[in-house]
C-alpha cells in the first residue's frame, strides 16, 4: 500500500484524494485552513443562518474530468442538468434575449441558436456562424502570439457581437478582458463548448452550496477509504534529501512516515515552501478578481435559474431562490470599492434589467476574491509546469499547472487526477 500526504483541500487536492484512495493507497490530506474546498467553498451567511457560497460556481458538459469525478464521489445528483445550451440575457430596453438549442439535430441545433440570438442583427449573426465555421481550421501558429480581441478584430467581429457574445464567453470562461486573454487558449475553449457533442455546450449549476453539493461527497469517499483529513494544518516546509522529499513540517506536526506527496496548493502558496527547489524558470502569475453579491428580497420576481447582462458591469444574476447572486468576473477595478459601493452599483443594474427595487432588498453580503483564477496570457500560458517534477516522489496539482485549461474546476480536476495517475505509475 503506497503512503500518500496531499497536501491543499481545494478541489484538486480532494481529487488526488478521491483517486489515490480508491486504487488502495493511504491518503493524508492536509488542509491549511478550518474548512475545505479552497477557492470554492461554503460558509454559513449569519443574516440568512445558512450556508451560501464564496462564488457561484457554474460546470459546463465539456467538464468531462469534473463529471467523471463528481460520479466517482456520487455527487452526480447534486446537479442541475440542462438537456441543450440555453443561456437567458438581459438587455436594456429589450427585456429578455434567449440564445437557446433544441435537444437534438447536433450540429446544427447551435448553428441554429446563434442564428436565432437577437442581440445582434442578422448581418452579425452570419458573421458569428463564417467565424464558428472557420475555428476548427485557423491556424494555432498564426494566433499564437495573439490576445482574444486582436483575432476578433481580424477575424471582423463587430463591436456589438464582440460585447454580445465573444466578451460575454471570454470574461465567464477566462475571468479577463479580451485584450489580455490569449486566443489560443480561447480557441481551445470555444471548440470544447460547441465542437464536442451537443451536451459538451450545455451549462451545469450545483443543486445545492458547494459543501453540500462536491465537498461532503469527496471527504464521505476519502474517509470510507480509510484516509484522514487534518485541517488547519499549514504546510510550512518539504525537507529534501536525496531528491525526495523526506519529512513535510506544517504548524501543528511533522509527517515522515509516507511514500509520495502531491501538492495541490495554489502556485502563490507553493511559493512559500517549496518552489526554488522544483521550478527553474522564473515564473509568475498575475491574478483577476471576481465579486459575488448575494442580495436577499422580500419577494423575488426572478423565474430562470439564471441571467447573463448584455452590456453590464454586473455579468451574470443567478437565481437562489432564498436570495439573488449576481456576479462580477474581471473584478480587479472593483476591489477597493466598499461592500456599500458595489452594492449600490449592483443595485443600480437590478433596477435598470429586472423589476428588483430597493425597497424589496432585506440584506446584502459582498464576497470578495482577490485572486479567484490566474490571467491566461500567452506568456504565462507557454510556462505552466507540468505535473512531474525534479523531486522523485513529489506531483504537482492546482488549476495552475499545465493542464492545457484555464484557471477552472476542470483544470483544477484534471491536475489533481494526473498527479494520482503519476503516483500509481511510479
Ligand atoms: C468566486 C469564484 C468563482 C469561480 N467560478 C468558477 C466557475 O464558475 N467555474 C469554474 O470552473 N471555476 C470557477 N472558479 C475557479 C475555481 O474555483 C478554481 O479554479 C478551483 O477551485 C481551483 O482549485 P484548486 O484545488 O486548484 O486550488 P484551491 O481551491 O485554491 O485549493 C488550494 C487549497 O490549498 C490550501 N493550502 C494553501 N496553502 C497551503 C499550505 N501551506 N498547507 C496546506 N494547505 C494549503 C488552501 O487553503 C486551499 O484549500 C471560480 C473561483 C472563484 C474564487
């Protein structure tokens, strides 16, 4: 029986975990702070006295490392499943706009939604099918050095489809501006979503809080395995000898007694303790933001699960039912705003979309999280390490390393299961 310490109780650490456990391997994982589920986590509101999450969490069918694990875990009933792509927006003085796909006749149900999506003319709508017609064709070397919007430009998506649609993926998917965000890594996403099968583009919601709906199913799992899960334990240093690791320190005790060790700790974390033994290059991410605004109200006239705001600093309202969580992706600028600020601004936008008016808030709560996901230039894109290192029986995990994915679940899921697939290799 291998001895394995994981070390980060995010999602790919709970993933290494959960994989590790089930091929028989005992599994130490240790968690820095009191609860797990890192950047997506849950936290009891003392205003609702209930648990409500750090951020909306959205999962899409192209997520096929987060679904397998979420069976694994048997979380799959925690989830809301759209049967087709359907997406609600929001735009100022013309209500609402669906982009929405037939369950069946794939390709040619999605062509067929973004034919039909009004927002833009029919003119630009031609323009969107030319450009998604194309994407399976550009050349990788000839956007390689690009940011999103300078391949849209060349590729004349107008001002309005850009705002419409491609700015609407990219800040939801990529969590930053299109001039900053790479287009290869756009690309690869864009072919996910709407090359891979008709449910690949659907969108998927957690049922429940975080907590409930992966975190509790990953720590059942672990714990039927015989693991253990020691939290407020900070790692704090790896002592190396011989090219492996022999000893891990954290605040509380000292481990030995193990035979690998997966970090799935975010790269700002691993800086901490370990890096300049593992890493040459002299790399470093930049970070964006994203604001929850988790508002309650008397009564709450929203029907859909969700809306997207066409032309809005608020990008996306989700519908709680107990309360509304509106969402601001690319929230750098936002971030020494007051609680009060925000709010008012997001108010603002519920009274200028919905029927929502100040005198039906009862509460609101603002979530700030200063780095949410990495920003996916070119330049950081080419130097994300793989999940092998220099030390013998050290495996990184974290959406962070180079899984070919933006800073997402799926990312983080699929690091965390190719760190436990090299240690049940070696
Ligand atoms: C508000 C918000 C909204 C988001 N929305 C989406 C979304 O809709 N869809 C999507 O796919 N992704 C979304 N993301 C991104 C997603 O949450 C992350 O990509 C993912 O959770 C990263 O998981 P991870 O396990 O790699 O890292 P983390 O979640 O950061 O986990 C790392 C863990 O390591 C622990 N740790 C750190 N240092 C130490 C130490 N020294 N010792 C022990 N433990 C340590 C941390 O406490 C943490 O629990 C969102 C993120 C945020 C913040």
């Amino acid at each position: 029986m291998k001895k394995c310490i994981v070390i980060g109780g995010g999602i790919a650490g709970l993933t290494s975990a959960a994989y590790l456990s089930n091929k028989g391997s005992h599994v130490t994982l240790l968690e820095s702070s009191p609860k797990l589920g890192g950047r997506a986590y849950s936290f009891i509101d003392k205003y609702a006295n209930d648990d409500i999450d750090n951020g909306q969490h959205i999962l899409m069918g192209c997520y096929a490392d987060t679904l397998k694990f979420i069976n694994l875990i048997g979380a799959k009933d925690n989830f809301i499943y759209q049967n087709s792509l359907q997406v609600n927006f929001l735009k100022r003085g013309e209500g609402e706009i669906k982009l929405k796909a037939l369950g069946q006749l794939y390709p040619i149900n999605l062509l067929a939604a973004l034919l039909s999506y009004k927002a833009v003319t029919f003119q630009e709508r031609l323009s969107i099918i030319r450009f998604m017609l194309k994407l399976p064709f550009v050349s990788q070397r000839k956007i390689k050095n690009m940011n999103v919007k300078e391949w849209l430009k060349l590729e004349n998506q107008s001002e309005v489809v850009v705002n419409s649609l491609w700015q609407i993926i990219a800040v939801g998917a990529l969590n930053t501006s299109i001039d900053k965000a790479s287009a290869s890594i756009y690309r690869s996403i864009l072919l996910k979503i709407f090359y891979k099968g008709n449910f690949a583009s659907t969108i998927i919601l957690p049922k429940y809080c975080l907590s409930q709906s992966y975190v509790n199913n990953a720590v059942d799992l672990l714990e039927r395995n015989k693991g253990i899960v020691k939290l407020s334990s900070i790692v704090e240093e790896l002592v190396v000898s011989e090219n492996k690791i022999i000893e891990i320190n954290t605040s509380n005790k000292s481990y030995k007694d193990f035979d690998f060790v997966v970090s799935a700790v975010p790269f700002y974390s691993l800086k901490k303790f370990l890096l300049e033994k593992i890493l040459d290059r002299n790399i470093d991410f930049e970070y964006s933001s994203i604001l929850n605004i988790h508002i309650w109200l008397k009564n709450n006239p929203l029907t859909e699960e969700f809306y997207g705001l066409i032309n809005s600093p608020a990008h996306w309202i989700f519908n709680k039912r107990s309360h509304i969580n509106l969402v601001i992706s690319d929230a750098n600028y936002l971030m020494e705003k007051s609680a009060e600020e925000i709010y008012e601004m997001c108010l603002q936008e519920l009274t200028l979309f919905t029927t929502v008016s100040e005198s039906d808030v009862q509460n609101y709560k603002v979530v700030k999280e200063k780095r949410a996901t990495f920003i996916p230039t070119n330049k950081i894109l080419n130097s994300r390490p793989s999940s092998k290192t220099k030390i013998s029986n050290l495996f990184l995990a974290g959406d962070w390393i180079d899984t070919g994915l933006p800073s997402t679940l799926e990312s983080a899921v699929k690091s965390g299961r190719m760190a436990a697939e090299n240690v049940i290799a070696s």
